[in-house]
C-alpha cells in the first residue's frame, strides 16, 4: 500500500523550519546531565514574573475555552501603543500572523518581496501560498530597502522586512523605512516584523513604527512578540497593528481560539512589567557586548547587533561549530538554512551561560585559556 494523494501543488518544494535543538534533546541524544540552549533567542532571565504569576492563578478556568479574539489582551495593547483595538490582532506567536497575512493576500503566481538572508519564515510561507518570491540582495548584511522598493511591482502583495532582522542582527532606519513606504505601491502591504524592537529601540535613527507609522500609512503592518523581551516564547503569543480593515480579514481567518486562556491573561501583565523588560535589556546590552568582543578574539568575524544574538563569521564551518559545542552541552545556532554555512548565530545568556559558551568555544577551537 502506498499513498497516492498527491499535496497541493505549491507544497511540493516546502521545507520544514529548523527550530534550534532542544535541551531535552540533546540530553537524551549525547547523554549530558547539563546542557544550556544559546539557540533560540529565549530570555535567559525567564519569564515576566508577573507574567507567570498571572499564568498561574488560571489552572482553575482551564477548562473553559477563551474568548477567541483575546479582548483584553487586544485592549491592553491597544492603550499601550495608543492605538484602537480594531488596529490591533493577537496570534499565536507573531509567526502565525506572518502566515495569516499570506493566507489572507497571497494568490499563487503573486510576488511577495524579501530580503537576501531575512528570516526565514517569510519566505517559507509565501512560497506555501504558490507565491513567486522575490529574495533581494542585502547591503553590508543589512535589508537594502531602496532595492526592496525597487523589486516591488502591481503584482507585489506583500514585502517583509524583519527589523532588526534574524539572523543577521542588523537594522534599518526610520528613513530607510519611510523612504520604502513613499516608494511601495499602495497595492503592497509593508510588513514590518520587530520582534527584536526591545533591543533596538533606543538606537538612534531606528524606526518609531507604533503609533506613529502605522497611522500614516494604511498599507503597513507592524508585528511584535511576547516570546523575547518578555520571555514567553513558550505561550507563544505575538500581536500585529494595522489598519483596521487589514485586521479584520486576518481576524476572519485566524483560528477560532488561536491564543490560549493563561497565555491572554499572563500577556496583559507582561505589558505592565516594565520593570523585568528593563533589567532583561541592561543585561542583554552588557553580556551581548562581552561575548561579542571574547568570540571575536577567537577569531569569529563579529557584526554589530541590535537584537538579544549575536551573528558572527566562524573560524571553522558553521555545522562543525555546533556539534562540537553540543558535545561540550552548549547549543548554537547553525546558519546552512539561510545559506550561511561559515556562520552561526549565539543567543545572549546569563552571564553564567556565556562563561560556558566561551569555556566551550575556547575548548573547540584549541585555544589556550
Ligand atoms: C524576526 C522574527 N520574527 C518572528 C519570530 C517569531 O516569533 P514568535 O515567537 O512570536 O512566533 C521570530 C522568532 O525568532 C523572529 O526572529
């Protein structure tokens, strides 16, 4: 017997995202008691507490269903970027909102415009829609987005761009953006991915989106997370503003409870946490520096980052890298997805989890300590 229903045509070529390997995983796989994980972008702070204390007074209401389109989650966000709830949608993660923008626009044979090495989730789930992706080149490991405005056509319905971007740590500028904005067709939704937007915020030049470029332009939609900054990657809850008929398809097509019960309560009072975020990106800014500087005198080519990770050219391949430091219980990123095999990409930790990731880098490399 063998199955004979052949999947949609534009399923054919679709690969599978690569999340970063798992603790448990590679306890079980090489037998290691400790193991730490630089690999996903995670907070290593943990969670908001107030986030998690919220999530726990919600074990007596799990078994009811939430309601489905997260009202207060929506209203919280909605005073707290000093926007109207109509603008505003909730997803599971924001990377359910990248594919629900793609389900809601995408005919098969629409251009949908990337950039060269953007994350990878764009064009993965444009190409789900039989989209023709237009993939453009970076500039100094950055979007160009004056090429980006170039590439975009009448046939151009969507054009990503991840700022900062994953997994090159690079950014682009307020001007930047506006200039793409005034040069895009009004056909084109821009889609400005910032779940990094904590880390980048206070840099200078760096685009302030919410409120004030989402009320400007009704063809752009930001995206935001609660899985970094907040560290709540695991409820997976991400949110997009945007026009309020823009939401309104999304919102048609979403799933009908796609964000859970403790994961709506706990995200109205990750927003209120100001406090935890703070401390989260003093020690992002700090350690993210520290280990930048160690890797690059191991002679890692190091870029500027504006995100929790830092990007960096390594010595050996990037796939050797990451096993030999699996088998010192550290977990990396490797880059061959993006068509980096030469890199990898290292989530900043506790300042204990960097000693180790630079213990075990300097162990792999030979170098003496
Ligand atoms: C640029 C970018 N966008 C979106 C996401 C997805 O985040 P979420 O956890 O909200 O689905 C990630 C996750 O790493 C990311 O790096």
């Amino acid at each position: 017997m063998s199955f004979m229903i052949p999947p949609r045509r534009s399923l054919r070529d679709v690969f599978p995202y690569q999340p970063g390997k798992s603790i448990a995983s590679v306890q079980r796989e090489l037998g290691l008691k400790s193991v730490i994980k630089l690999a996903s972008n995670e907070n290593p702070l943990g969670p908001s507490p107030r986030a998690a204390a919220a999530y726990r007074r919600q074990e007596k209401l799990l078994a009811l269903y939430p309601e489905g389109s997260s009202p207060e989650l929506r209203a919280a966000l909605a005073r707290f970027h000093r926007v109207e709830a109509e603008s505003v949608i909730v997803g599971n993660g924001s990377d359910e909102l990248i594919r629900l923008l793609c389900e809601a626009f995408v005919e098969p044979e629409d251009e949908v415009v990337v950039s060269q090495h953007a994350f990878i989730r764009f064009k993965q789930q444009a190409a789900m829609m039989g989209a023709r992706v237009i993939e453009v080149p970076m500039t100094d490991w950055t979007h160009d987005l004056e090429l980006m405005a170039k590439a975009a056509s009448p046939r151009t319905k969507l054009v990503f761009v991840a700022n900062p971007n994953n997994p090159t740590g690079t950014y682009n500028t307020q001007e930047e953006v506006s200039a793409l904005l005034a040069a895009v067709p009004k056909t084109a939704l821009v889609v400005l991915d910032e779940a990094y937007w904590h880390y980048a915020q206070s840099i200078p030049g760096y685009p302030k989106s919410l409120p004030d470029l989402v009320r400007a332009h009704e063809n752009l939609m930001v995206l935001r997370t609660f899985s970094k900054a907040y560290g709540l990657a695991g409820l997976r809850v991400g949110y997009g503003v945007g026009d309020p008929e823009l939401i309104g398809w999304l919102d048609r097509i979403r799933m009908p409870f796609n964000a859970n019960l403790p994961a709506q309560v706990a995200c109205v009072e990750a927003l209120k946490d100001a406090a935890f975020v703070k401390r989260a990106v003093a020690l992002n800014e700090t350690q993210r520096a520290l280990v930048a500087r160690a890797m690059s005198d191991l002679g890692f080519g190091v870029g500027e980052s504006a995100t929790n990770f830092v990007f960096a050219r390594s010595p050996v391949p990037g796939r050797e890298l990451f096993k030999a430091l699996l088998r010192q219980g550290v977990i990396v990123r490797p880059l061959d997805e993006y068509g980096l095999s030469s890199h990898v990409r290292v989530s900043t930790g506790t300042p204990a989890q960097n000693k180790t990731l630079l213990k075990a880098l300097q162990q792999v490399l030979a170098v003496p300590a």
